[in-house]
C-alpha cells in the first residue's frame, strides 16, 4: 500500500442517535489531533437531511504504524466500545482509497 494512504469511514445511526454519534466522532477527533501524529486527516462529515444522517469520515495516515496506532489507541477504543450503546443500524464500513483524478481541492 502506498503511503501515504486513505480511508474512508461511513458511519450509520440509528434514528435519533445521530446527535450522540457526533458528539462522540468529535471527541475523539480531538483526541487523534492532540495525539496521534502519524494521523494527517482525521475529518468529521455529516449528511445534512434526516433524522439518521450519514457520517463520513475522511483520513488519512502516513503509513501503516500509524494506522496500527490509531487502531490500538485508548481513544478509539473508547469510540468501539460506545458505538456498542446500539446507537449504530449497521456495522462501520471502512474503505481504503486512493486518488485516480480530479482534485482535493481549490482552496
């Protein structure tokens, strides 16, 4: 796998959960910035309509070891254990990406 490499995170809740899942997804968005340095992107997305909007996760990792870290991390950890509440209606799906064209951005 190259590296650095992508990850996108799509994060289903329950109606009414979705609140909590935020809250929780940024907690531990601040965690992974103040501590984890192999983690270059670790952005937090939510679908705007609905009851149970959709989250997408947008990271990125300098190499395997950081993933491990990550992976391993308290933080992260914390976050399994609290998606546990039955606040999620599927399972987390995790993709590795990578970029094939267009752009990241015009800013």
């Amino acid at each position: 796998m190259p590296e650095p490499f992508d990850i996108i995170a799509v994060i289903e809740p329950k109606p009414g959960k979705a609140n909590r899942v935020e809250e929780l997804l940024k907690t531990t968005a601040k965690a992974v910035q103040a501590n984890e340095p192999g983690t270059l992107r670790y952005q937090v997305n939510r679908e705007t309509k609905g009851d149970a909007p959709t989250f997408v996760m947008l990271e990125t990792y300098k190499d395997q070891a950081s993933l491990k870290a990550h992976g391993g991390s308290k933080d992260f950890k914390e976050l399994g254990r609290a998606f546990k509440e039955d606040l999620l209606a599927a399972p987390m799906k995790v993709l590795f990406t990578k970029a094939v064209g267009g752009y990241a951005s015009k800013l």
